[in-house]
C-alpha cells in the first residue's frame, strides 16, 4: 500500500510539470510538480527504505531524463503544433477611390485608429495627430498600401 501511495504522488507530480509545459506557462505548475516529485522522493527516505529511496530516486531521475530527450526531439513537438497559417488579406479600401485632402466625417474615436465615413463607405484610418472625437471632420493627410492617414480639420 505504501508504494501505491509513493507511486501516485510521484505520478501527480509529473502530471503538473507536464500541464505546466503543455498547457499553463509561467512556473507555478512546474514548480508544485517539482516539490510534489521530491515528496514522494523524500517518502521511503523518511520511513527508513533506503533501498527503496534509492530505487525511486533512480526511477524518477531516468523518467526525467528520458521526458527531456522525447521534448528535446524535432518530431514530437509536430503533433502538438499549430501548422495552419493566415495566408488571406482583407482589402478595405480601393486606392483609386479615395485621394489626398479629401474629408470624411469620423464615426468614432480616432484613438489613433478609428473608423471614417467618406461618402457612404466606412474606412479604418489612423491620425496623424495623437486624437480626434467622433463626429469631427477630418482630410486625408497621406494613402499607402494598406493605410490611410487623416488630421483633424
């Protein structure tokens, strides 16, 4: 019964740093395993099974090093991975329809990105300025690619 329990601790503890590696970064998990394994480490120690805490600590070390080995090699992290990507754009203004010193009404914040009316379209723009109040009128200061840069009138 007892080697059930040390058993069960040692595999709680590498539940948790294997949650805090695959799903909870920043440390705590990891950290709480670690205690959690040197626990049930430290179990048959304190009840006098040195044989037995020298086989645990044995065990425990080759199931750490063996873990690190599989995590450290290419090919296994590629069935956990993303491998999709975003190869789409959206077009959300046609160059030729808009030009330099034309105005538009700005239907929100520009903080410093906002949305701008320009006749009946809505186009995202950003300021050149640092601020402008929705309901403001604003001119088109500069058209590059993918963006249009106003200032408050």
């Amino acid at each position: 019964m007892f080697w059930i329990l040390v058993v069960g601790i040692l595999l709680i503890g590498f539940l948790f740093i294997l949650a805090e590696v695959l799903f909870v970064p920043g440390g705590i998990l990891g950290v709480i395993g670690g205690l959690i394994l040197l626990y049930g480490i430290y179990l048959p120690y304190g009840e006098g099974e040195i044989m037995g805490g020298h086989i645990t600590l044995t065990l425990t070390l080759i199931v750490l090093i063996f873990s690190l080995f599989m995590a450290i090699r290419s090919k296994t992290w590629r069935r956990v991975q993303l491998n999709k990507s975003i190869d789409s754009k959206i077009k959300n203004f046609d160059e030729n329809e808009l030009s330099i010193g034309e105005m538009g009404i700005a239907t929100s914040r520009l903080n410093p990105m906002g949305t701008v009316r320009f006749g009946t379209k809505y186009i995202e723009v950003s300021t050149f300025d640092n601020f402008t109040d929705e309901g403001k009128e604003v001119e088109i200061m500069k058209i590059s690619k993918d963006k249009i840069i106003v200032r408050e009138k």
